[in-house]
C-alpha cells in the first residue's frame, strides 16, 4: 500500500510537534526542517487544525503545537482521516469481480495493514524523541548555514 504525500507530511508535522512539545514552532520552521512545500504544509496543518490534533495561537507570538496528548494520537486515525480512499483495486468495474477471490483477500491484507498502524499512537513513534528533535534540529541549522 501506497500512501500520499498529504499524509506523508501529516505524519511528518506531528511528529515534529511532538518532538517539540515544549514551545510553539511554525509552518515555516517546519518546512525548512524537512524541506518541504510550506504551502502544501499550510494547508494539511489547517486540516490537522480543524480536526483537533494541532492547535494554532495567532498573534505575533504564535504558532502551532500538538492539540492532544501524543499518547491520544492513533496513528491509524490519523491515517484514515488524511487518506482519501483504501481502494486497493477497481474491482466494481471488473466482469470477473462475482467470482474473483482477489477482492476479499485485498480487503483483509487492508484490514491488517490497518490494525497494525492502530495499534500505535504517536507517543510510540517518538519513544526516540531527543533523536528526532537532535536530527531535526540540524538539519534546520544545516539548512540556515
């Protein structure tokens, strides 16, 4: 299974956020940690906003940070809320789909590809939260030399 970069940078927000959850970080410090788009990163943090995982301070001294407890971060909600569809095949339109045992066995790799990812919530992915924050860090001081 395929993921898209909308997800890939969801992830990638949380996972700096909470790397950092000590102080409020911004689009732009984000962007330039991973080199990304800041406005494709504006647009999935207003998403993560909206939906409660991200909270944003306006203001001259705002910015963003987590909206919950990492611990209350499923990584599998996140996933199911920043993908558009889990259709593994178009099965709808095939002749052969009434007899076709490959659907089904779809669906369940799907399923278990899903409980996986379920099974883990962002406090999980950082357990190596001073690696993260020291990796992105540098590569943010890297990128203002």
């Amino acid at each position: 299974m395929r993921l898209t970069l909308y997800t890939d940078y969801a992830m990638r927000v949380l996972l700096y956020l909470g790397a950092r959850p000590d102080r409020l970080c911004s689009i732009s410090e984000i962007s330039g940690a991973y080199r990304i788009s800041q406005n494709h990163l504006m647009k999935v943090v207003n998403d993560l906003v909206r939906e409660g995982y991200v909270a944003s301070v306006r203001g001259r001294f705002g910015g963003i940070r987590l909206g919950r407890p990492t611990t209350e971060i499923n990584v599998g909600a996140v996933i199911r809320h920043t993908e558009d569809g889990f259709d593994l095949v178009d099965c709808g339109s095939c002749v052969i789909a009434p007899a076709c045992g490959l659907t089904g066995v779809l669906y369940e790799a799907l399923a278990a590809f899903m409980a996986v990812l379920d099974g883990y919530t962002l406090d999980d992915l950082l357990a190596k939260r001073f690696d993260i924050g020291a990796l992105l860090a540098a590569r943010n001081d890297a990128g203002a030399a």
